[in-house]
C-alpha cells in the first residue's frame, strides 16, 4: 500500500498536516495531499482539532526517529487531533508494545494499520486523539457503525482471536528458526566430511591426469622417432625433389639430376661404398621444398554468462520446456561425466519423473538398476569436485524413487516443473488463469528459485520493464506514481526527462533516471491523460511471453491473441526501441507483432 492510500481517506476535516517527523525522512513527496491542505513543519505547538501529525519511528533513529520524540508529540495532542505513525520496522518485528502504553495514556486511538511498500518504511498506523471510543474502520477505509459497548465488544473479540492467530504464527516460526539452525548445522558438518571426499576425488582425478600424461608422452617419443625415420628416409627425399621439379620444370629439370646424384653418393657414405668417379654437379642454391605459405587460424569468443546453465537428468518435455529460458545440457547415462565436464554448469539438476518414468534412465534410484545408481552417484561426485549445486527435483512422490534421498543433494525441490504459457490456451484458460501461471505457476518462476540457489543469473529479469514519462507538472506527477505503484506487475525503471517529485517511486524500490531504458522492456506512458488499469502491464507481459513477440499492443478491431501486421505498440522490446525505425514498418523487417484486446476490467 502507498502512504497515500493509507493517509487520504482520514483527512477528512483536516486542513493542517504537521510534519513531526523529526528523522532524515522526507514525506512530503509521499502525501500527494489534496486542495486545501496544508504542510508545515513541527513548532512544539499542541495539534488540535482539524490537524493532524505525521510522526516516524524505526530501528534507525537518525533516519526515522526515535521512540522519545514520538512519545513527546502523543503528549501534545488534544481532542480531534489526528496521528500518522510510520514504522521503519517490518509488521512481524514491529514493537507496538513499546508504544501502546503512551497511546492508551494520552487517549489516542488506532483507526488502521496497513503495511507500505517503501524500501525505508513498512507499516503505518493511523490514530486519533479523542476522549470516547471511535468506530473501527473497515479494509477500506470506511469506519463501522456501532454503538459504544458494540464496539469495544468488537475489538476485544478480534484482540482475542488475532492474538491466538498470532501466537500460532511466532510458534511456526520459532519452530522454522530452529530447523534452519539445525540444517545449518548439519551442513556444516556435512561440508567438512565433503572437503575429505572432494580432496580424495581431487587426488584421485590428479594420478589419473598424471598417468594420461606419461602416456600421451611416451606416445609422442614413439611419433617423433617414426618421423625422424620417415625424413630420413632416401624415398621421401627422391620423391620432395621429382615434386618440386614437376612443379617448376625449366628449372627444376636442369637441378634434378644433381640432386639425384648427390642423394645416390649420400647412400652410398652411409652404406660404406666408395663413391664412383662420376663428376660432380655444380652446387645450385637451395630452393624451398614448398613455395607456398600455410596460415593456421582458430577462433574463439569469450563473452560472460547472461543466462542459467543447467545440466540435468530431465524428461524430453521438461528439457524442452527450460530450453526457452535458460541453456538446457541433457545427461545420458554414457555421456553424462563428460558433458558435465565440458559445459561447466551452473547447476546439476536431477527431476525424479525422469527416473521414475521412461527414458535412458528408467529405474534410476529404484535398487533394480544398480549400473544407473553408480553412474548417478559419479555425476553428483563430479559435480561436487567442480564446485556445482547438485539439486533434487521432487515433482513426483519420493517412493517412486526412494534410492535418490539416500544421496547428498545441496537442496531438495518439492515441486512441478511449471507450465510453460505458450503450451496454454488464452481462449480455453480466460485471461486470469494466464495470469496465475505467469506470477506463481510458470516455467520461468521455477527456474528463478534455481537461479538464487546457485547465485546465476535470474531468468525473470527478462520480464523488467521501463516506463518512458515525461510529466509536466505536479498533477502528471501524482498521476504517473498513482499508475506506476499501481501496476500488478511493477516496472523496475523509470525515464523521465527530469526526475524532480519523484522521491516516491525511489523510495518503493524504483529506478528514476535520464536517458535510454536499460531493461529488456519498454512501455511509453508519455500521455498520462489516459487511463490505465492495475492490469495492464501484467496482460502485455503475459501476451509477450505466451508469443514471444517483439512488440505487444493494441490494434482499433480489438483482436486478441493473435498476431497481426500493425499495431499500436505498448510493450516493446528495447533493441527494437533504440533501433528508431518507423512502427509501421516493423512487420515487414521480420518483426513480430502480437495483439492484445484493449482495457480490461481491473
């Protein structure tokens, strides 16, 4: 939620807005406050009736202000008078206790708490200062009506029942602590075992590479001597001088017969016969044996990884299915060492519905194929030597396969492989399953949590988006960040021509800056007149990644998922944006253009 959202529907009668913050925080750019309301800074004057007080506390007191100063302005509030408290702490560590004894001493009352989607501020409370119990609000804002006694009924009731879900929750994660403690433990422990036997294969791999080695130069003495011979031999030499004489016959017919002869009386030193009285040839100059220059030429590109390596024991569908998102190595049982070697993956993955079900290897980790168990075993061993996450994937029951727990996994997934959007049907499915898979479901979500395991690079950055702004005064401003923060799916970059007022979107995790968009995508909001749903970009990406298109937008007969010779872009591919070519022309470059149906109820 934005602070916006949380503030504006209790400054109802408000004219003041007293900014007691007192931290390095500044909120201003954050209240977006509507006519007729004023913000001024904190004098130490009581806030009465028609103001109301913007106050901050966090762990960081320089930057969001300490507990005595928040303490200090409850005491100068009076009757009518209205709080909003941000926290810098998260709602499962915010200390509430250490303030609600002073709420409840200077008769101010908490109408809403909401969590903030901010980077420096996670939770706001909304209070106010008076002296007979306030109605409760409602998710959205809205007070309940209720007597006196129905209300404190109310809210002794949820205390209750808000307090046994909560005291369930700490024990859940109590109980998650201590198993995290303890697997970290046990991987220490195991990682010390794992140092031996990574250094026993380390030797292990070193005898064999130095015997390989003795072998390949014996091997070498045995060639170099059998070329020694073979150049020394009188054929080869009789047969350089007939073909270096054939290629240049006036003269190499004058040189031939004196290196013959010269060649016959070398034989006949070496075998000991006195040479004949024959005369001599006249010496010539030595000419080449071949005129002609040989360039040896090899070529090799070196460039830094921008996408997932994985190596795997997989089905053909699911090989085929993380093909489209990251670099797929399949592993057969006859080529699995070697290929693992030779590709030096970011991760060893091993999908359990490839051991259970058919393929090259069937029956793996069941105990009747015990060749396929040894081979499997020497995969994660080679793994482990190089350095590799070796991962389980548990997306059948593990008694299909029981042998594979007995191995030493780095991390076990319990879960489908996904489902990749071009294999669904938009018209069967209806536009909310497409979303479901795109954010929880898909492929490319299951192939992220592999990426955070072995730190690569991230498959969903194909799916940041840069919004094109350019507001031109504090009303386009309020607009962009209202359609932004907005959004179901978040853009991550920000152009704007200047970034002045937008401390907002920075403070939510955003990126404001000049320039050219860095990002994959782009989406042009330079009209900020028009309305866009919560969906939009949502709707666009699904449609990119369910067509892999190049540009997704709308065209005026409203089709829908197909794709079409023009459009109006509203998602473009950046290489396709900085390339300035004309819209109408990016069909016929060989472009693709795909069609989404126009706005779509939020």
């Amino acid at each position: 939620m934005r602070l916006t959202d949380l503030l504006h529907p209790h400054l109802d009668a408000v004219t003041t807005v007293v900014d007691a913050t007192g931290g390095g925080l500044r909120l201003e750019p954050y209240l977006h406050l509507p006519p007729g309301v004023a913000l001024r800074d904190d004098d130490q004057r009581p806030v009465g009736k028609g103001e109301l007080a913007l106050l901050s506390y966090g762990p960081d007191a320089d930057l969001h202000g300490g507990e005595d100063a928040c303490r200090a302005v409850l005491a100068r509030m009076r009757p009518g008078a209205r709080g909003l408290i941000v926290f810098g702490h998260r709602g499962s560590e915010l200390p509430y206790h250490r303030l609600l004894d002073d709420l409840v001493a200077h008769r101010c009352q908490v109408l809403r708490a909401a969590p903030l989607d901010y980077v420096q501020l996670h939770a706001g409370a909304v209070i106010a200062r008076t002296d007979e119990l306030l109605p409760p609000h409602d998710f959205f804002g809205r007070p309940v009506p209720s007597d006196g006694y129905a209300t404190a009924l109310r809210i002794a009731d949820e205390y209750v029942f808000a307090d046994l879900a909560s005291r369930s929750l700490r024990a859940r994660t109590l109980d998650l602590e201590r198993t995290v403690e303890e697997t970290e433990r046990l991987r220490g422990a195991a990682g010390q075992d794992g140092i031996a036997e990574r250094l026993a294969a380390a030797v292990r791999e070193k005898e064999q590479l130095a015997a390989a080695l003795r072998a390949a130069r014996d091997r070498v003495d045995v060639l170099q001597a059998r070329v020694a011979m073979l150049e020394g031999s009188t054929s080869l030499r009789v047969g350089r001088a007939l073909v270096t004489a054939a290629r240049a016959p006036k003269r190499g017919a004058v040189r031939l017969p004196g290196e013959l002869y010269g060649l016959w009386r070398g034989r006949r030193r070496s075998t000991g016969r006195p040479p004949d009285s024959a005369p001599k040839a006249q010496p010539e100059p030595d000419a080449p044996a071949d005129d002609r220059f040989h360039l040896a030429h090899r070529a090799l590109t070196a460039a830094p990884r921008d996408r997932l390596v994985v190596a795997g024991v997989l089905t053909a569908a699911t090989a085929e299915d993380f093909a489209a998102d990251v670099v797929v190595n399949r592993l057969l049982p006859h080529d699995g060492r070697l290929l693992l070697r030779r590709t030096d993956p970011d991760v060893l993955v091993v999908q359990l519905s490839a051991c259970a079900g058919d393929g090259p290897w069937w029956l793996t980790g069941t105990g009747l194929a015990p060749d396929l168990d040894r081979t499997l075993a020497e995969l994660l061993a080679e793994a482990r030597v190089l350095g590799r996450t070796a991962v389980l994937w548990q997306d059948a029951p593990p008694s299909a396969a029981p042998g594979l727990a007995r191995l030493a996994w780095d991390a076990v997934v319990d879960a489908d492989t996904g489902v990749r959007l071009a294999r669904l049907d938009p018209a069967a499915e209806g536009r909310e399953r497409l979303r479901e898979v795109f954010r929880e479901g898909g492929t490319r979500v299951r192939l992220s949590r592999l990426a955070r395991l072995t730190g690569a690079p991230d498959p969903l950055d194909e799916r940041r988006v840069a919004v094109l702004a350019a507001p031109r005064d504090r009303t386009d401003v309020a607009r962009l960040v209202g359609q932004v923060l907005g959004q179901l799916h978040r853009p991550v970059e920000v152009v704007v021509p200047d970034p002045a007022g937008l401390d907002e979107l920075t403070a939510a995790g955003l990126t404001v800056r000049r320039g050219q968009p860095s990002v994959p995508w782009v989406a042009d909001w330079t009209d900020l007149t028009e309305d866009r749903p919560d969906t939009l970009l949502l709707d666009l990406m699904c449609a990119q990644e369910y067509s892999g298109a190049d540009a997704v937008g709308h065209t005026p007969t409203a089709d829908d998922y197909v794709f079409v010779p023009a459009l109006r872009p509203l998602l473009v591919r950046r290489s396709l944006h900085m390339s300035g070519t004309d819209p109408g022309s990016w069909a016929a470059r060989g472009h693709r253009l795909f069609a989404v149906r126009g706005k779509e109820p939020s």
